[in-house]
C-alpha cells in the first residue's frame, strides 16, 4: 500500500476553532498471533482476530486552534479522570511519530480524555483499543477540515494511524474478524492496515462468545514491546514464523466451514507456541501463572466429558480467553461458575462476544 494517500493536500481549517469528537474502539482477540517485528511496525508474521464488542475504550478530544501554529505537539490526557504518565508518554510519542499524516496537529491543543469499560490492568488489550479510539477521533476530525478525505480512505487511515501505536490496535477497527499483515491466501491483506478477510464467516461463527477469565490482574513482567524485539536472533523465530502462515492458510477454510474442532486445534495450539517463545527466548520470560496452567487443564479436561466447543487462547498475559458458540452459552456458563472461577483472582472474569469495530458516541 502506498502510504502516501494518508498524507492529506488540503486542510480547511477557517470557522474551526473549537471542536470536540468522541469515538469508541473494542479490544481484540488474536486467533493466530504475531509475535515478532521487521521495519517500523510491520510484523513479522500475519495474524487473524475476532474483534470485541464490551470491552472498550472511549476517547473524547477537544480540539482548539493555537493562537498560532508551530511543531510543538500540544495536548493534555486524561486517563479515567487522572493524569497518567506512562500512557502520556507513549501518546506523545504516537502523535510525534504521526505529525506527517496529521498536520493539524501543529494547528491545534487536544485536550484528551479516556476511558475503559473493563477494570485497569485486567488483562484485556488495551492499547489496541485505546490506540484505535484515538486514531479514530484523530482522523474523525480530519474529515471536518479534509474534504477530500473520503470514508474509504478514512477507515484505512484509522487502522494505519493505529497500528503506529500498537501493531494490534489495527484489527480493532472493524469487526468481526480481522486479518494484519501479508499472507498468499488473503487477497486484500496487507502489511501497514488490518482489512476484513476475503471470507464467508461460517454461521457457527456469528455471536461467539468469549469469557475472559481474570487470573492474574497485575502489570505484566514484560512489556509487549520488549518481548517482540527478543524474536531478533531466536532461535526458532524462523519456524515459528513458518507456522503462523500455515495456520492462517488452514484458518480460512475452517471459518468458512465452521469445523469446531480443527478451529479448537489451531487456536490452542497458536497460543501455547506464543508462550513457548517467550519462554525460550533469551533473556527467556514466563507469564502464565500457576492457575492459568489449572484453567486450561479444566477447560481441556471438561471439554473431554461435554462434549462442548470451548477453546481457550492468551495473549501475551496470564488471562485466559474462553471461545465458544452462543448457542452453548448456558452450558459454558455454567462451567465457568462452578468450576473456573476459583482460580480467578477475586472470582473476576468478563463476558464479551464478536463486535464490529469503533464506532462515534454521540
């Protein structure tokens, strides 16, 4: 993709003085992960996701034109009321990074606001829902003073904006399913944007459901980024990478015709490969916990005997994410009251299902 159609040529910004928009953006749930990058956030190797609908992020900005234009990035943030450094931080970097796309910046204060309807540090990826929120305010406001920004493009530009956040953050802007980076079998995938898979999601599919169970709500031993950068020089980065595509290439069959238990095999089996090269890198890092490891044992253990289509898979966290078909929701549910809470910390999960991407709040 030539990345110079979200470089915009015209900027009317006359009778714009103050604006606000307001915008929501899902987490996202990986199915074949990426783990590993090459260049400027591009990754290493592509990856499939359902995308979320309860678990969110909200962002509003408040645009005001500066007094006069200059290349300071000018803005203030909010995260859920408070001032937050560290999310500040990797925000003023974004915008930094993004100033070429987003010229207006130089022209206007943002004074921003976030917020999460999941608990902080609750395992859920909130950096591709808080990066998507953003990117979609960003480029919402672009559109008020760009009129040649159509909504084509600007959906494209959401999703690449996102992704200089956070890799991730680009397969939470439409939905339901969502494929990042290049693969042979996917026509329309692409590197620097997510883009709906060239697919007939199978009606098994449609109202999935995903119970994310809170073992562990603490901050993560090792940041994404850093776990990333340890694929350089792996030693079983390349295999790894070899088997990401054929489990994309065997993904798109099976959520066109809707085998469970292929889906079951591949999913698992994608995460289990996540942790294992976390675990073997050098320096080597383990962040599943002793009641993950006790979860997917039951999980594994009560599928045995039900019968029931329940897969689990992770991110890169302790937190374990239950799939399954809605029309087995009672059932599953059941499962995880009776026998999966105890080894979430304070009994804590969420009950999330297939969403379609961001959407404005009014």
């Amino acid at each position: 993709m030539n990345t110079k159609i979200f470089v915009p040529r015209e900027l009317k910004t006359d009778g714009i003085d103050e604006e606000v928009v307001k915008w929501r953006s899902p987490s996202n749930i990986a199915l074949v992960k990426y783990w590993g990058k090459v260049g400027y956030q591009i990754p290493a190797n592509p990856s499939i996701s359902f995308t979320l609908k309860n678990s969110y992020t909200e962002t509003e900005i408040k645009f005001v034109k500066k007094e006069t234009a200059n290349n300071f990035i000018d803005f203030k943030l909010l995260f859920e009321g408070k001032k937050n450094e560290s999310f500040s931080s990797r925000v003023a970097k974004f915008l930094e990074d993004i100033k070429v796309y987003v010229p207006f910046l130089k022209l206007y204060s943002l004074e921003i606001s976030t917020i999460n309807s999941f608990p902080h540090s609750s395992g859920i990826a909130s950096s591709a829902s808080g990066f998507s929120a953003l990117s979609a305010c960003l480029v919402a406001f672009e559109k008020l003073i760009n009129p040649e920004l159509m909504n084509i493009t600007a959906q494209k530009k959401v999703s690449f904006l996102s992704r200089l956040g956070s890799g991730s953050a680009c397969r939470s802007v439409e939905g339901p399913l969502m494929i990042w980076g290049r693969h042979q079998n996917y026509r329309l995938s692409d590197n620097e944007v997510a883009v709906t898979p060239d697919l007939v999601l199978n009606d098994v599919f449609k109202g999935f459901q995903d119970t994310i169970l809170l073992v562990d709500k603490g901050a993560k031993s090792v940041s994404s980024t850093v776990g990333h950068s340890l694929m350089d020089g792996h030693p079983f980065a390349k295999r790894r990478f070899e088997q990401a595509n054929e489990h994309l290439a065997e993904m798109k069959e099976i959520l066109q015709n809707g085998d469970l238990n292929r889906f079951a095999e591949i999913v698992e089996n994608d995460a289990l490969t996540l942790h294992a090269m976390m675990m073997t890198s050098t320096p080597s890092f383990i962040l599943m916990k002793p009641n993950t490891l006790l979860v997917l044992e039951a999980i594994k253990e009560h599928r045995e005997k039900s019968g029931l289509n329940m897969v689990f898979t992770l991110d890169a966290g302790a937190n374990v994410h239950l799939l399954y078909p809605l029309s087995q929701k009672d059932k599953v549910m059941e499962f995880v009251k009776n026998d999966l809470v105890a080894y979430c910390e304070n009994g804590h999960y969420i009950c999330d299902e297939l969403g379609t991407g961001i959407e404005e709040v009014n």
